[in-house]
C-alpha cells in the first residue's frame, strides 16, 4: 500500500530543492500532488518531470491562495496535506541587524511567514472538510541559534514554528483531524545553501569554496543533507503513521543545532 494514497497535497516553491524533492516522494507515494512556485518555468517543467499539477503562485498574494485551495480541492477531490515550502534568504547586502532595512526585512518575513499564516488561514478549513490531515511547515535550523548573518530569515523561520504550534493547539482543541508541524532543515545542498556560499563568502572576503568548508564545520555528521533527507522526514508527517504528531518542531541537520 502507498503511503499516500488517496490523499491530494499541495506543495509550495515546489520547483526547486526541497519542495522539488517532497513533491517528487509524494508522487511515489501515490499522492495527488499540485505543486505551487513564482516561477513558472521551472515550475511548470518540474511538474511535467515528476508526474504533479502545477500552480503559478506567489504565496505573499491572498487571493492567490484562496484561488489554489478551490482550484486544488475541485480538481483532486478535497486537500489532505499542504507543504508550505516557499523561502527565501533576503537579500545578500541585508544580513545583520544593522544593515537589514524595513524594506527587506517586510520582504522576508512576507515571503517567509505571512505565506504559512496564509496557508493554514485557508488550508485548515479546506483540510478538516476534505476529512483531516497534515500542514507541514518548513521553519529551520534558523528558528533555534542565532543567526546575525541572516537575522531577518532566522525571525522568519521562528515566526513559522511559533505559529504552527498555535495552528496545531487550535485544530485539536476543534478536533477537526488537521495536524501541524514544523520541519527544521540544517544545511541541506540546494540552489538556496549554495547561493549562500557565494553571498555570505562575499561579506567575509572568501570564496564561495572557504565559506561552503566553514559551513561545513558546523555539521558534526560531517557532511551536508540533501533534499530527500527533507522528504523523508515530511513523508512521515503527510501520513497517517504520524497520526498522533502535532506541534512538533522536527529537525534533520545532522546534530548542527548542538554545536552553533
Ligand atoms: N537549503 C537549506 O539548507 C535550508 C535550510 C533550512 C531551511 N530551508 C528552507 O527550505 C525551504 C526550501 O528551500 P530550498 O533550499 O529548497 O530553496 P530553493 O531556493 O532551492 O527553492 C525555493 C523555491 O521557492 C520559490 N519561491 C521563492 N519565493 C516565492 C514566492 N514568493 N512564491 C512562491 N514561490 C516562491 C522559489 O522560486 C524556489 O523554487 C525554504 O523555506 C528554506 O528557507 C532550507
């Protein structure tokens, strides 16, 4: 029996990394799988590739969202598991508290937790109709030690935890069958941790080829995760062998969280 079958997901930033990677498992897993992204491209390619829908999105955007819950929900028959993926690290010249601008700071915070509040706003209601299931949303490493080279992103992700856990309490206190949880990647090799090779390398006067070793020295498992690493943990909380798991904050990152 497939792990998800029968059951419809949504994915966000499902055209790149992580969110390519989940949406990919969920396919084999038997899922219905839509994945969403601002970039319709590669989007639009990924989902051919992989056997899913795709949906043009920016998950910043209300009425983007009430669009894809309906659009989703008529097409697969009801919403089971909504992956809020999308994220972003800011932009390279904003990273500790002093440089960060409003602008930027409003920026990252939009894309990175107005778009989980957005996504369980209208997943929730949409899920507990279809008869229950999972909100998996991506915080990270970021949310648990400080990160003044990334200080807007690491608010963002602890913003997403914080509030998954509210999402969570309120749907069990409605015993509506919705679960949520975070997931809290470390460093896993995607287009994101590589561009911050490059960016914070920058800043420092290094290479992206230093800054990737100096990264890696914060991992004691010695090496990087990759994107399946991420699937298989959001595999466990899209089914029903997670049934009794909510409000947890699950972190895969190779024991880094204790050496920051
Ligand atoms: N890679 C890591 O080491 C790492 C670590 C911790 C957390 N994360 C988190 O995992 C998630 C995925 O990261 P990734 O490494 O796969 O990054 P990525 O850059 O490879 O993919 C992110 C995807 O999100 C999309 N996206 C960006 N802004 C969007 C918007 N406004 N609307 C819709 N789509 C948008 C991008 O187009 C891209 O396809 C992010 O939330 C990230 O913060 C990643």
């Amino acid at each position: 029996m497939l792990r998800l079958a029968n059951k419809s997901a949504i994915i966000t930033g499902g055209a790149s990394g992580i969110g390519r990677a989940i949406a990919s498992l969920f396919v084999e897993e038997g899922a219905d799988v839509t994945i969403t992204d601002i970039n319709a491209v590669a989007g639009r390619e990924t989902a051919r590739q992989i056997g899913a829908a795709f949906f043009e999105q920016d998950v910043t955007q209300e009425a983007g969202w009430k669009a894809l819950i309906k659009a989703v929900s008529a097409r697969s028959n009801g919403l089971h598991i909504l992956v809020n993926n999308a994220g972003i690290t800011g932009n390279r010249n904003e990273t500790n508290p002093e440089l960060t601008t409003l602008d930027g700071w409003n920026a990252v915070m939009a894309v990175n937790a107005g778009s989980v509040f957005l996504g369980c706003k209208y997943g929730v209601p949409q899920i507990a109709q279809s008869g229950g299931g999972s909100i998996i949303n991506m915080s990270s490493i970021a949310a648990l030690v400080a990160t003044p080279f990334l200080s807007a992103y690491g608010a963002s992700k602890a913003a997403v935890c914080q509030f998954s856990k509210s999402v969570a309490i309120h749907c069990a206190e409605q015993a509506n069958g919705v679960r949520c949880n975070t997931i809290h990647p470390g460093q896993i090799v995607t287009p994101m941790l590589e561009g911050l090779f490059e960016d914070v390398g920058k800043l420092a006067g290094l290479s992206a080829e230093t800054m990737r070793d100096e990264f890696l020295k914060k991992v004691p498992q010695g090496e990087f995760g990759l994107p399946k690493d991420i699937a298989n943990m959001a595999l466990f909380l899209a089914s029903d062998e997670s049934s009794h798991v909510t409000g947890q904050q699950l972190v895969v990152d190779g024991g880094m969280q204790y050496l920051s």
